[in-house]
C-alpha cells in the first residue's frame, strides 16, 4: 500500500508539470478584456469619424466594429519575464516581448509565452536499488531556466513535463550506480553529478540546468535500526579505545613517577606531605597514619602548620 501510495504521489507530481505547462501556455486568448476594450474604443472613434464624413449610422457602425476586433485581435503584450512565439500559419515567425506587439490577425498567432525565470522541479525515486541492492527512496529538486525560448517552443512538446521525466530518469540511473553510504555522506556529488547528466541532455531543447539538490534519502526502518545500533556499537568501541589509552599513559607516567621516587627518598617525603596537606587542610578530613610515617614525615609539623592555616580561615571569617 505504501510503494502505491508513493507512485500515485510520482504520477501526482507528473501531472503537476503538465498543468503548468499548459496554464503557461495561454497563447491568443490572453487578457481578453484588454484586446476587447481595445477594440470597442477603435471602432467608437472609427464610427464617430465615419459619421461625420456623412457615411450612414448603420453600415458605418458595421464596419467599425468589424475594424475594432482587427485591430483588438491584433495588439498582444507579454510579461517582462515572458517572450511569445509567434506563428504564421503554422510557420514559426519569431519572438516577441516583453510589452506590447502586433501581429496579423486571421494570419499569426501567438503559440506560447515562455517563461524566463529560474523554474524549479520537484522530483524523486521511489523503491529504487542501489549498487549494493538496498532499497530506498529519494527526493530532489532542480533549478533550471529557458535560455533559448525557440528551442523549447519548437525542439520538444512539453518542455516541463520533460525536465520531470528526465530528471526522474537520470536520478533512478546515478542510484543505481552508488552504495548506500555514497547516497547519504555524498549528496551535493551526486547533485553535481546530476546537474551534468541533465543539463547535456536538456541544452538542445534551450534548457539550462543551474543545480540539483538531494533533499531526502528514506531507507527501510530496519535497516534504519540496524545502522543506528552499529553506530552506537562504534561509538562505544572508540570510547572504550580512548580510555584503554588514556590508562596506558597514566600508567607510564606512574612507573616514570615511581622511578624518580626510588632515587630521591626526599622527593617522596614531600610528595607524601603535599597529599597530607591537600587531606587535612584543603578538605578539613581527618588521616589516621601509621607512627613510623608519622616520624619520617614530621607530622607534629605538618598538624601545626594545618592548626595555623585553620586559626586564620577563622579569623579571616
């Protein structure tokens, strides 16, 4: 149900382009109103002028209107971002825009506004295989542009629909090319890659492909599941690996330690005073020590320096 779904939302998609090339497409009957008040003003200053040659009412009305729907049909304009195509009796003339043009009426007419403007499309593969046979489903998106407005009128039927198709074809083809982990750590290569097959496909129907992007790669849950345990399993791993290392050298360091201790007994006297020290006065704890460690270290000492250090805390309170 799901993989039907996810056609359906393809073919969606398809029908999608094709509507917008087709509302985009609008050829002669666009801004019927503004060719219709044309015309009505024409053939109102062309009957005014006839009825004052001393030509009569009703045949010079006739002929007005007839006059103001020529001339109506005849005045086109197009956007700033647009240019039309013009065809003369099937016969491709040329293009025109952006602002007002003529043509011919009865004679020419206008087969297609091209847009100019960056264009995007939306597009993806659904239940594809990669090279190492995993199933998955991915979404991207293109930014392409019309830089020969003639070829795209004349070269393909449906240059929208096309770019959908192709795109959806080149990007079920560099799957099929690419492991699962090329496909998730190398998105903006494989959107380079893309960007190339289709702007060499596309350049002779005047298209220009700018970029693509891989939005989304979707795997299977399990397989989901799967990789995020063995991430875990190697991030423990690596962990476990820094601190087995950390203990080595803290070993080391401990046996370079004892070896300078064992040559010089007094270091290891005032090491065992400072650790005395840092006990008694810097944490207020209390050390039961042995008589003889007692005498080797002066302890008396040490509890009178550590008693002075206290009666100044005090005083200092």
């Amino acid at each position: 149900m799901e993989r039907t779904s996810s056609s359906a939302r393809v073919l969606q998609r398809l029908e999608d382009f094709g509507s917008e090339g087709q509302t985009a497409r609008a050829g002669d009957f666009r801004y019927p109103l503004f060719a219709l008040a044309i015309g009505l003003v024409l053939a109102l200053g062309l009957w005014v002028a006839l009825v004052l040659l001393g030509a009569p009412p009703l045949p010079a009305l006739g002929l007005a209107v007839l006059a103001g729907l020529f001339a109506g049909s005849a005045i086109k304009y197009a956007d700033q971002w647009e240019r039309a195509v013009v065809l003369r009796l099937g016969r491709y003339r040329g293009l025109r825009g952006p602002g007002f043009f003529a043509i011919v009426p009865l004679l020419d007419r206008v087969g297609y506004y091209i847009d100019q403007r960056v264009r995007t499309a939306a597009f993806g593969a659904e239940s594809c295989l990669t090279r190492d046979t995993v199933p998955v489903d991915v979404d991207a998106i293109a930014f392409w542009v019309v830089h020969d407005p003639e070829r795209a009128a004349l070269a393909v039927q449906d240059y929208e629909r096309a770019v959908g198709l192709a795109a959806q074809t080149a990007l079920r083809d560099a799957i099929g090319k690419h492991d699962l982990d090329e496909l998730i750590q190398s998105r903006q290569e494989l959107g380079r890659a893309l960007r190339e097959s289709l702007d060499r496909k596309m350049h002779d129907w005047g298209i220009t492909v700018q970029s693509v992007e891989i939005r989304d790669v979707i795997i299977p849950q399990a397989l989901e599941d799967a990789m995020s345990r063995q991430a875990q399993a190697e991030r423990e791993r690596r962990a476990r690996i820094t601190l087995g290392t950390a203990e080595t050298e803290i070993a080391s360091k401990f046996v370079e330690a004892a070896e300078r201790y064992r040559e010089n007994p007094v270091a290891m006297n005032l090491r065992a005073m400072n650790m005395l020290y840092e006990s008694i006065v810097k944490r207020g704890s209390l050390m039961v020590v042995p008589s003889g460690l007692a005498d080797s270290l002066n302890l008396p000492g040490i509890m009178g320096i550590a008693g002075a250090a206290g009666l100044a805390r005090k005083e200092e309170s």
